[in-house]
C-alpha cells in the first residue's frame, strides 16, 4: 500500500495465501516501499532475515546472480507502480515521455528530440493510464507550452530539459 501526498492510501495489489511479502527487497537488501494492511483476518508468518541470507549463499553463483536479476526486477517494478500511483495524469504522461528518452540514451539533449516511442495514443494512454481523450488534452497543453510537437503521429519532445521528470524510479 502506498501513500499519496494528501494523505490518501493507495491500494497497489491484493494478495492471497501463500504470498511472500518483501522477498525482493530482503534478497536486494534495500528497504520495501511500501506496506501491507491487511482487510480480513490472516495468518501471518516471519522469515528472519539471516535465515534467508544463508539459504541464499548455499546457492552457485549462477542461481544467486538469477535470483538478483528477478529480485531487482520486482523490486523496481513495485517501486514504479507505487510513485506512478502518486502522481497526476500528467506528471505521468512526462515521466513516461522521460523514460523513453533516458532509454534512448538521449535525455541530456536540449534540442527537439523525435521520441522513440513506436506507441499509437491510444497504447499510450493505456499505458499511463488514462482515456486517450484526456491523453489528447494533455499532449495538446503540452503542445501549446511548447514542451512538444506532434508530427505524423509521432511526439516530437522539443524540449527535454523542461520536462517534469515526475519521480525518479
């Protein structure tokens, strides 16, 4: 569960028997972003941290660098679902646009950069999750700030160094 700004808990899954908790942050050894609240009644069961530690160097290094690679995969997946959730459509419309120019390689560029994002809108949206009606909107605000330009259907970021970054995941 995570918190938003006003106060608010925010609800990111809900989970069933058998599920472990924070597996990924004790493998990484990094805090848990987030807490769990549990509705009903349950049974809970703590697995100390050294006991997990030892388990985890009895295996070869193959297992244990896997085991890592997934660990990270999760955590950092928990992480981005909870600050996406902290945010306004649009500061996730700016994050998204951010990432994809941090994953070309060309965030520190202060031109107008053609975005590498082979997304319709309405994919887009989906993936920011909003209408693409409201995506609409907001890429045409950001248009008229002059943060971007839509060009054949691409978005053309014109400048990057402007953008609100949203959280840093």
């Amino acid at each position: 569960m995570g918190v938003r700004e006003d106060g608010r808990e925010m609800i990111l899954s809900i989970c069933g028997p058998g599920r472990m908790l924070g597996l990924s942050a004790a493998i990484l050894e990094v805090p848990m972003p987030v807490a769990a609240v549990t509705l009903t009644r349950c049974q809970v069961r703590w697995i100390p941290i050294q006991v997990l530690r030892r388990r985890i160097e009895r295996l070869d290094e193959f297992s244990r660098a896997l085991l890592m690679h997934v660990s990270r995969e999760a955590y950092e997946h928990v992480v981005r679902q909870a600050a996406m959730g902290l945010l306004s459509a649009r500061e996730r419309v700016e994050q998204v646009l951010g990432e994809c120019l941090s994953l070309s390689g060309i965030a520190e560029m202060k031109s107008a950069i053609p975005l590498p994002v082979p997304l319709r809108q309405r994919e887009l949206a989906e993936w920011v999750a909003i209408t693409p009606e409201h995506l609409s909107r907001i890429l045409r605000e950001m248009e008229q700030e002059g943060l971007i330009r839509r060009y054949k259907g691409r978005v053309i970021v014109v400048a990057p160094d402007r953008l609100r970054r949203g959280l840093d995941f």
